[in-house]
C-alpha cells in the first residue's frame, strides 16, 4: 500500500511515507496494549482533561490543520477550518460529558434472589481505527474522542493519501498529554491489518470506508471473534414535496450535494422532485450550479474544488460514462473548471432507470441524479430502492406531512429542510450496506466497552 500526499490541485506528489515495518506493528500494539493497562485505571478528570486540552490545541492550530487538508485531499481551506471546529466541538463534547454517559446504572431484578444490580460500562482493550480521506480529523476524531474517554487505547490506519493529517491527529492528543501508546497511527500494510486484528490485545475495530473495505475487515474481525462498527457509503436522497419552498429547496440542495465537492457519505446524491415541481426545481438548480467557481481550493473565493484524487475524478468520469451507456442524460453545468488538477466539471443525471448499474451505485463528486415524482408514495419507492440507507432529507412545508414522508424513508438519519448533518450531539450511522453501529454520542461510546452486570448495588 503507497502512503503519499499528493496535491489533488496540481497533482504533484509532496511527500512520500514509508508503510510501517513489521516490527513497527508489533512494537504499536505492545506500546497500545500497555498504555491501556494503566489508562482504564485513570480518572475520567483525566482522561478529559486530555481531549479539552486537545480542543483547545486543535483551536490554536486551526490553520495548520486545515492547510494540511487542503493539500493533501483538496478540500476548501474554508470548509477544512469548519472541519477543524468541529473536531475541536466533538472533544469538547465528551471532556464533558464522558462520565454521565458512562455512570453506572442501578437496576431491580423481579427475582428476590437477585435483589438490586448494577450495570457498568468498562474498558475493553486495544481499538484499531481504520478511517478515510474525505474528512481527516473529523473522522478520526468521531472514534478517538469517545474510545479514549471510555478507557480504551487506539490504533490509527488512516487512509493513504492523508498520511500528513493522521500523523498531525497523532501528535495532536500526544501534545495535549495523552501517555505514549495511548494513540499511535501506523502506515500499515492490508497483510498488517489482519495481523492487527487477529492479535490478541486487540478488541475491536471500527471502519469507516467503502462497501469493499468493510466486507473485507468484517470478515477479518468476524473470523477473530472482534466486534466491528462499519460507516461506509451511502447515497442520500434529498426528497422534495410540491409544497417545498422553492428558495430554500435549492440552497440546501446545492448544499447537500456540493459540499466537501460531493465527497460525502451523507451528500444529497439523488434528488427526487415532485412532478409538479420538477422543471422548476431543475432551472434554479442548474443556475444555482452555474454560479459556482472552480479553482485553487486555497483561495476564499473559490467554492469548487478539486475531487481528492485525480484516480477520484477519473473513476466518477468512468460512472458517468456508465450512465450514459445506458441511457441516461447528461447535462454538464458550470464554469469551465481547471485543466490542471483533479476536477470534475457539475453534471446532473436525469433518465437514470434501474436497469442501469449506476442507479444502486454511489456517486463520489459533483455529480447529481434527478428523479420525477407523481407522488409522496412514489417518491418513497424511489429513494428506499437502494442498497444503501445512511442519510437524507425531506422538503416541505406541511409539517405534517413532511415528517410522514421521513418516518417512512429507510434509513439511519433523516432530516426535515435541510440536508443530513452532523453535530458531536446527534448520532450517526446507517443501516443495510451503509454498515452498523453508531458513532458519536452515547451510542458512540459505548460500542467498544463491556456492559457489565454486577448482582450489588455501587
């Protein structure tokens, strides 16, 4: 596996990192699996004293951080430094409320043998952490803030084309006092990786990547006896009714889809519009798309970016052809983008039937499938045919009705006027190919600790 950071606006390679020796890994999990032994025993004062310290470093390097991704994955300089605040948000998140999320439960059994229990929630060892590129803190802090406040210790496989970012995250939690071990980030090999998971001090592992991937490290954690958590793709439907204002339908359309240049699990990626509504919907989408500025992602007034990687772009280019060979429309839209670096110029995909292999697919970029509805029902059918079920949303102005149409769209999260979010106090997770399991808040934290029963009341 290549670890390098590779400039997606230039396509220049700025660094190469060596994958980790053999003895690297065994060294990682012996400095991981000793740091836990004494960790577990720590106050939950000191644990979260580390994570607020590293808010507040995370903060004071804002900057820095955000510059590094930028570089190294594209990303606007303005969406990296909100990236970098929301790091720093999910830290503060549980410095402060780890504890209460942990405390132990009194329960009381029927059995008068039994008499008054007490659940608690313990440590369970070392995590491996495999994360992606498309938001490098954010990801990595969705599992590291939480297992480290819980007792655990960390191993980081980031992806390869961040290898800057993941050894920045590292050194952010060693410079807040996080003890040596505690989290280590490793450029492993995929053989490293099972060998990783199959050792014994290892408790579990939470991947957040491709369907690919987490079958792949589903299987390797299933066959170890390890629990898994996987996040993976997903193909939001942004689901607009015939009472949706038309205003803000388009904003947070244009939001949803083009945020992070598309590169989001929860992007708005199929947009299914009330009949009605449909032509209308298309012009102020297209003029909307038509306003946007491609360019150097460093520069404030840019807003279209490079995708990560120029293997990125040319792979959504291969979808759209795809498409095309089955019949769907392509419209492209916007400023003419660079002819340096990893662009994708913003086309929208209308005529997309089910007997393309492109309708089940997820679409990673600046690229929109549109769908006519005849009706609420009709619009369900559409977006629930999918093997995904992370995100989505629903547009309308009947509240009533709007919250209908939500409570019966299959999928992990679902947002009423506004595209799927994401805050350090709401969970995330999805169901059916978008994986299992729950990051952020209680849920989070308790993926990776032992539900203990004791028969006495603490």
């Amino acid at each position: 596996m290549s670890y390098a950071s590779t400039n997606p606006f230039t396509n220049e390679v700025v660094e190469r990192i060596p994958e980790s020796t053999d003895a690297e890994v065994s060294q990682a999990l012996e400095a991981a699996h000793e740091a836990f032994l004494a960790w577990r025993e720590t106050s939950f004062a000191e644990r979260t004293a580390v994570l607020k310290t590293a808010a507040d470093l995370a903060r004071q390097r804002a900057d820095d951080l955000a510059r590094l991704m930028t570089l190294e994955m594209g990303k606007l300089f303005t969406e990296a430094k909100g990236e970098v605040e929301l790091m720093a948000n999910i830290f503060d998140y549980y410095a402060e409320l780890a504890e209460h999320l942990l405390a132990p439960e009194s329960l009381k059994a029927k059995n008068p043998l039994v008499g008054d229990v007490t659940l608690v929630h313990e440590p369970l060892g070392v995590i491996l952490a495999i994360e992606p590129w498309n938001f490098p803190f954010y990801q990595a802090v969705r599992i590291a803030a939480p297992q480290l406040a819980a007792g655990n210790t960390l191993l980081l496989k980031h992806a390869s084309n961040v290898p800057q970012c993941a050894a920045a995250f590292e050194k952010l939690l060693h410079d807040a006092g996080l003890p040596r071990g505690g989290f280590i980030n490793l450029y492993p090999s995929r053989s490293q990786i099972e060998t990783i998971i199959n050792d014994s001090r290892v408790q579990g592992v939470a991947l957040t990547g491709s369907e690919g991937a987490g079958s792949v490290v589903a299987a390797q954690a299933g066959r170890a006896m390890k629990k898994s958590t996987l996040e993976l793709g997903g193909s939001d439907a942004l689901i607009v009714l015939p009472d949706a204002d038309m205003e803000e339908t388009v904003k947070w359309a244009l939001f949803g889809r083009f945020f992070n240049c598309g590169q989001c699990c929860v992007a708005s990626k199929r947009m299914i519009i009330a009949d009605e509504l449909y032509d209308t919907f298309i012009d102020r989408y297209a003029e909307a798309i038509n306003q946007l500025k491609p360019g150097d992602p460093m520069n404030s007034g840019t807003t279209l970016s490079p995708l990560s990687s120029q293997r990125a772009a040319d792979d959504l280019k291969e979808q759209v052809k795809l498409a095309t060979a089955n019949g769907a429309n392509v419209q492209e839209l916007g400023v003419k983008i660079p002819e340096q670096g990893a662009f994708v110029q913003p086309m929208l995909l209308t005529n997309v039937t089910k007997d393309s292999p492109v309708y089940y697919q997820e679409l990673f970029g600046p690229v929109t499938m549109l769908f006519r509805a005849k009706d609420a029902d009709h619009a369900l059918t559409i977006a629930n045919d999918s093997p995904y079920g992370l995100g989505g949303s629903v547009f309308g102005t009947d509240k009533a009705k709007t919250l209908d149409v939500a409570k019966r769209l299959s999928t992990g999260m679902v947002f009423i006027n506004h595209p799927t979010l994401v805050e350090p106090d709401l969970p995330f997770g999805g169901i059916r190919h978008s994986g299992y399991g729950r990051e952020l808040i209680g849920l989070g934290i308790k993926e990776f600790v032992n539900h203990k029963l004791i028969n006495g009341k603490l």
